[in-house]
C-alpha cells in the first residue's frame, strides 16, 4: 500500500504540474499582445516558461523539464505492475531471511532511462523548432512529416523489436526472475533494463506527440491509458496491432488529403 501510494502520488504530482504549465501557457497566450513573447520576466505568476521563440540553454532546460515530468506522467502508471511485482518478490526474499533489494533505486533506473529519452526528445524539438516546422502548440505544421510519423508509428507496432520489448513489460515476474540481481546497484541496474524495455516499446508512439502537439494534454492521456492497455490487458498484443494499422490509415489518410 505505502508503495502503491507512493506511485500514485508521484503521477499525481507529476499531472498538478502539467496542468499547471497548460493552463499558464493558455494564460500568456490569451493576453493582447503576448503571443510568443513567454519570456522568464513575463510568466504567470508561480510559473517559469519556456522562451519557445528564441531558442537557448534556458529555454532547452525548461522544455527538457516539461517532457521529463511528462514520461513521468505517463510511463509510471503502466510499470506499476512491474513495481508491486518487485515488492512481491521482496517480501519472499524476507520470509526466507535474505536481504532487501530497495524499489526506490529500481524505480531511479527506470526514470533514469526516460530522461536519457525526454532529452533526446527535447533535441529533436530544438530542431523541429530551428527548422520553422513548429506551431504554436508544438505541433509539427509539416502534413508530410506528420503523415510519415503516423506510418512510421504504425508498421512499428507490428515489429519483432516491438513484441520483443512488449513482452519484457507484459511479463513482470518472468522479467525479475531473469534479471534479478543484488543490491541497490543491482536495483537500479534492473531498473534501467526495464526501461530500456518500455522505451523500446513506446518511443516511437511518444514521437506522435509532436503531431497532436507537445502540451496536448487530452492526447497524452489518451496514449497513456493506451500503452497501460497494451501491457496489462490480456489482449494487449492485438490491441497494438489494431492500433498499428489504424495508424497506418490515418497516416495515409493525412499525406493524401495533402496531395
């Protein structure tokens, strides 16, 4: 219960503050005259933004912040399973009198690969940015790009790499018991090999945020309980697959409304 509470409270948390920097965002937007002028000296109150038309180390930090918090938000719900399958395993491991391997650091190697991905995402939009091929909202403005990120997105669902990793994130137990290892070291280690697996799994669909936009909060929960589907429902195989090719649809649907 203290685990899972935990778990909840760091989501919780990591959505307060989402829906903080929207509503603050909209907020600047709304004002006369302050569209694209988010400078630090002109933030809502309570709230530092993001310069997103003049591009530099600050402006980065603060982006790379809003995509970490945002895997935060998204990906710890769906390794919850994986979690309370770690502290199972504790417990076993203290009735039979051996030591501890804390959740904490698995938890730390876990986030630690998807802020490795939050800063290459962060990158990427800096280039999407440079290129002028950003709105606004952080939406890309190219139906090209856009079009081939949604294929791209869903041939992806249908790879032996894409099984691969799902499988690792469907199968808590058959994964600890093949990876475990000792120690805090060992925890962390074990928590990094798990978010390999999940980054495997979902970085691709997480690129489909620079389609419906970066900060479009309704489509990030939409893809949150979606990859929670696909690893916790007992058919969340097919549930990606029928995803992939709704994709793949829509992909084309998308470049040949351009053409």
């Amino acid at each position: 219960m203290i685990i899972g509470g935990g778990l909840a409270a760091i989501v919780a948390c990591a959505w307060v503050y989402l829906l903080h920097t929207k509503s603050s965002m909209a907020g600047m937007a709304g004002m006369p005259g302050m569209a694209g002028m988010n400078t630090p000296g002109m933030n809502m109150p309570g709230m530092v933004m993001p310069d997103l038309e003049k591009w530099g180390m600050g402006t980065a930090a603060l982006v790379f912040v809003m995509w970490t918090v945002m895997m935060v938000a998204m990906m710890v719900p769906s390794a919850t399973p994986m979690m309370l399958a770690f502290v199972t395993v504790n417990e076993r491991r203290w009735a039979a009198a051996r030591p501890l391997v804390p959740v904490g650091f698995f938890l730390l190697g876990y986030l630690a690969v998807w802020t490795g991905y939050s800063a290459a995402a962060t990158i990427a939009q800096w280039g999407l940015h440079q290129a002028a091929l950003l709105s606004s909202a952080m939406a890309t403005t190219s139906t090209g790009l856009n079009g081939g990120l949604l294929i791209a997105a869903g041939v992806f669902q249908w790879t032996p790499l894409k099984r691969a990793c799902l499988k690792g994130c469907r199968s808590p137990l058959s994964f600890l018991m093949g990876e475990w290892r000792e120690g805090i070291g060992g925890a962390f280690v074990m928590g990094l090999r798990h978010g390999s697996y999940c980054v495997g799994c979902c970085w691709v669909l997480m690129a489909l945020l620079f389609v419906v936009g970066v900060m479009n909060l309704f489509w990030v929960g939409v893809m949150a309980l979606f990859m929670i589907g696909e690893k916790i429902m007992a058919k969340g195989e097919l549930l990606g697959r029928l995803a992939g090719v709704a994709l793949v649809i829509g992909g084309v649907v998308v470049i040949a409304r351009h053409w």
